[in-house]
C-alpha cells in the first residue's frame, strides 16, 4: 500500500464513524506521541508538557460533558505557546515533541471544527515523526523504503483498525 491509497482508505473509514470514536482515534495518536514531548522538555527544559495533559484531558473529558468553545480557544493559546520552534531547537526531539504538539492542537480544533481534515493531519503527524526517527536511525534508507518499512506499515494498520 502506498501513501495515497492509506490516506483515500484512511479517509472513507473515518467518514463514516461516529463522533466519539472519531476524538478517540485523535487521542490515540496524542497519548502515543505525549512521550516525544515530555522527552524534549526533561532534555531542554523548555516547554510545558502538563499543557498536553490538561488539553488531552479535557478532549477525553467533552466526549460526555461537551464542548465548551472558550475553554477549547484558552487551550489552544497555551498550547500554542509551548510548542517548539525548530529553527530554535534544531535536535530531532524538538521535531517530535512539535510533532506532539500538533497533533493535540489538531484535536483541540477538531472539538470546534469537526471535519475530517484535523483527523487526516493528526494521522500524518505520526506518520511523519515514525519516518523522521526511521530516517535518523537508519540514514541510507530510501523514500520507497521508507514506505515499505514495518515499522510505518504497523503504524498504518494500526490507524486502519482504529478507523473501523
């Protein structure tokens, strides 16, 4: 399977899941990617990985009280605040721990804008932070074995089965 024909099956499975299977499938993703963060942060210091909680939290916690649009705005501001630039923290982990903060940005706007897209974008986030670590682990790989590893191939099976 390449990449489009993930993306297009990925697509058509979510489409049809209900709303709160659909905030799973994104909380998933973020809970598998919070220890990127956290990694970056006891590194560099920098940063606030109780932001992600509290943002994570509070997703798990509006699939049965609601969504509260001022809450989720006051939460993406702060999370907006600790996400690393990586023109400042050029190490790898400053990628990864963006790349986890994306994704919980991504969610958090998916309660207010529920379309597919932030769905689609928390997918590619994890994708991207597998090849990226693929890539610094093993640095002759290419493109087309990238695509092919097992690595993102169990990522994408994963997303397959949580989309059902």
């Amino acid at each position: 399977m390449d990449s489009t024909r993930f993306y297009e099956r990925l697509s058509q499975q979510l489409t049809v899941l209900p709303q709160g299977r659909l905030i799973g499938f994104g909380l998933d993703i973020c809970e598998r990617l919070l220890p990127d963060y956290i990694d970056f942060y006891n590194e560099f210091k920098w940063g606030n990985p109780e932001i992600l909680k509290e943002s994570i939290q509070y997703i798990k916690d509006s699939v049965l009280d609601g969504v509260n649009e001022e809450k989720v705005n006051q939460l993406l501001t702060e999370l907006e605040e600790v996400l690393p630039d990586t023109e400042e923290f050029t190490d790898p982990s400053g990628t990864y721990a963006l790349n986890a903060g994306c994704a919980v940005f991504e969610l958090l706007e998916y309660l207010i804008d529920p379309e597919i897209d932030h769905l689609l974008n928390i997918s590619s986030v994890i994708t991207d932070t597998i090849d990226f670590k693929l890539s610094e682990l093993e640095t002759d790989l290419s493109e087309e074995e990238l695509l092919k590893h097992p690595e993102l191939l169990k990522e994408w099976n994963n997303q397959l089965e949580l989309s059902k």
